[in-house]
C-alpha cells in the first residue's frame, strides 16, 4: 500500500516495421493512465514502467490494463494482476521527559499511513491511572495529527503510551520511528514544586497575658496531592529551649489559621521556621512580632478580725485575696493601717503573708493607741 510499483511489458508485431515503432499505456481501471510511452532505444518489445504509490492504496487484488499501439492505431490489450499487500499505520508520539506537577505537559501524535487508512482517534495512558481518549477534528489529515496535553497532580516518574485507531476500527500501539516492531513508550520525570507562603499576618498584633494569638496564612502548591507539615515558633520558649508546635496540614491545604496562648506578657516574635511538603519542598521562615500587655491584679474584699479591740490589746489580723489574669505574675502586697503604719510584704519584719497557690494574703497588726479625738467613729481605716 502506498508504495511504487514496477510493470514489464513485452509485445510483437507481425510487421517488423510496426514492431519498430510500438507504443504503450499503462491503464488502472480508469484511476491511472501513463499516457502513450515509447520504449527506450534498443528495446522496441519491452518498456517498465512504474505504477506510483499514490494509485495503490487500497489492499488486495488489483488490475493493470495495459494497451499496446502500432504507428497505424490498431492496438491489443492485456491484463495482469497486482497483489497490494496492507501496510498496517504506524502510529507515533514525542514529547519532553522532564516536566513540574502542576504544570501542563505537551505531547505530539502523529501516525504514517500508507494507503487509505486514515487515524480517527487516540488514545493516551498517561502513566498516573488517566487514561484519555482523543477525537481526530474534521480536516486533520490521514495521518490523525494533533498535540494534546495533561496535568500531573503529583511529582513521579511516570511511563505514557499511545494507540491510534483508523478509519476501519483497527488500532495500533504507537513505535518507534526508528524501528517500528519496538513499542513506544515516553518516561517522563514530573519534579516536586515547593509550596510557597503569602499573607502570613496575626489577628492581633498586641494582646493581653493569658490571652490567645491567632496566626494566619495562604498557602500555594501546584501539587494538589502534597500534603504539609507546619512549624511555629512562638518566641516563648524557656531557658533557650524553643517553642515550635509541628502542625499537620491536609493535601490541598490552602491556608492555615493557628493560635497560641500567652501566660507572660512582653515582646514576642512569632517565625513560622517551615512549612515542608511531603516531598521536602519547603518555603520560610517568615516573622511577625506580638506585643503582650501585662493586666493589673484585682484586689478583693478585705477582711479584719477582730473589727475591734483594746489600745495596745489584742493583735488584728487582716486578711484578703486578688486575682490577676497572668499565671506566672507574682505581686507585692502593701497594707495601710491607718494609725501611720505602712506595711509591705518585702520589707524586713514583715508579717504580711502570701498565699501565692491561692492568691490570699494575711498580715498582723498591733494597735497602740486608739484613733485621736475626732476621727470618725473612732475608728481607724
């Protein structure tokens, strides 16, 4: 099919003369006429000619018609048969073997066809568990060429093959150009993308001790399938020991929101140190500061007993609890007796007692004389 084939045709004449001067034509049932030909000198009985491929697409058994002419016009036909052997397609694909998950991958289909086949479809193994078939648009050649294209979600190496379908439902597996009896195939190295981080920002940027800080972020990864590990520093790590919390993060991920509470108030910085796919694709660190603000302790009731007593009697104790939002503040507690003495839990002799469990206090007071004359309800405050 499709390929030039050679006719020999050997005539005679009664007429010496006649036979001199012959001439031939080569006829293909009408598809094919050479035209009155002349032998080459020398050889008046015999002429070659060769039939072109272009008229020998069809497989199977053909007519050659051949009519022989003397110079009067008179002439005799003969006939021979032509065996047209099929030629199968041999279908073809070409295309990188390198690419990046995410990014779209090219590949080239085109077959040769030597009769009157003509390629109506593709199919693609793409390697990755897709397989996708593609029909030829009206107006392609024979030969079915058309570039299609695929997105692979994951890095990997994956091997793609082809086959083509023809006009008469037959399908071929794509071969190499160079030898056509070796399947083709194309292994392509599909490589990890890093994800990258954007917009990294707090809720807050100033916050009260013991309260919560909310970290946020985008997430971008042309790998679909990754999935993530997250790594914080808070900046409130203790003794040079540093507080980074691991976050697992699902494949498709694309942002995070993250929180984090404070018992100490001050000045932080917040890293995000890493966010890694499982690939090993990273991208950071990338920082924000925090300020923590300390919260005042709140002072409850008070308590004396007793409420009354002798000049220079009976000790009172007084006694009393606060409360502070921050876990870790420790407090000085300073007691105002009214009679002119100032008490402070640091001061040497003290006898004001913290309960620092409990947030309580307890202090003892001698009264040595009673309030001057005058003082409402004789009474000290």
């Amino acid at each position: 099919q499709g390929h030039d084939a050679q006719v020999t045709v050997n005539a005679t004449d009664i007429s010496p003369v006649d036979a001199a001067s012959l001439k031939y034509q080569i006829l293909n049932d009408g598809v094919y006429d050479s035209g009155l030909q002349s032998p080459p000198p020398g050889s008046p009985g015999s002429i070659t000619w060769t039939v072109p491929g272009s008229v020998l697409l069809q497989d199977g058994q053909q007519v050659i018609h051949v009519r022989v002419y003397d110079k009067d016009g008179l002439f005799a036909d003969g006939y021979t048969t032509l065996t047209v052997n099929k030629v199968q397609p041999q279908p073809h694909e070409s295309g990188l073997t390198t690419g990046s998950e995410g990014a779209t991958y090219t590949l080239d289909l085109k077959a040769d066809v030597f009769g009157n086949e003509a390629i109506k479809s593709w199919e693609v193994n793409w390697g990755d568990g897709n397989t996708d078939r593609f029909i030829v648009p009206a107006g392609v050649g024979a030969d079915g060429h058309i570039t299609v294209r695929h997105t692979y979600l994951d890095n990997g190496i994956y091997t793609i093959t082809s086959q083509a379908t023809d006009n008469s439902g037959s399908t071929y597996p794509s071969v190499d150009p160079a030898n056509p009896k070796i399947v083709q195939s194309i292994t392509v190295n599909v490589a990890n993308v890093a994800p990258k981080l954007s917009e990294v920002q707090l809720a807050k940027t100033e916050i009260n001790e013991n309260d919560f800080a909310d970290l946020s972020g985008k997430i971008a990864d042309p790998g679909v399938l990754d999935t993530f590990k997250l790594f914080v520093d808070w900046g409130d790590g203790v003794g040079g020991v540093k507080d980074i919390q691991e976050i697992d993060l699902a494949a498709g991920t694309p942002n995070f929101d993250v929180s984090h509470q404070y018992a100490n108030f001050g000045q932080y910085k917040i890293t995000v140190v890493s966010l890694i796919d499982k690939d090993g694709g990273s991208d950071g660190p990338v920082s924000v500061n925090l300020k923590v603000d300390d919260v005042a302790p709140v002072l409850g009731p008070i308590a004396v007993n007793p409420n009354k007593v002798q000049e220079n009697g009976k000790l009172v104790t007084v006694s009393g609890t606060y409360t502070d939002v921050g876990p870790n503040d420790t407090h000085t507690v300073t007691i105002d007796f009214g009679d002119g003495k100032v008490m402070t839990s640091t001061d040497a002799g003290s006898t004001i007692v913290i309960n620092k469990q409990n947030r309580s206090f307890t202090a003892t007071h001698l009264y040595l004389d009673n309030p001057p004359v005058g003082t409402p309800n004789s009474a000290y405050k």
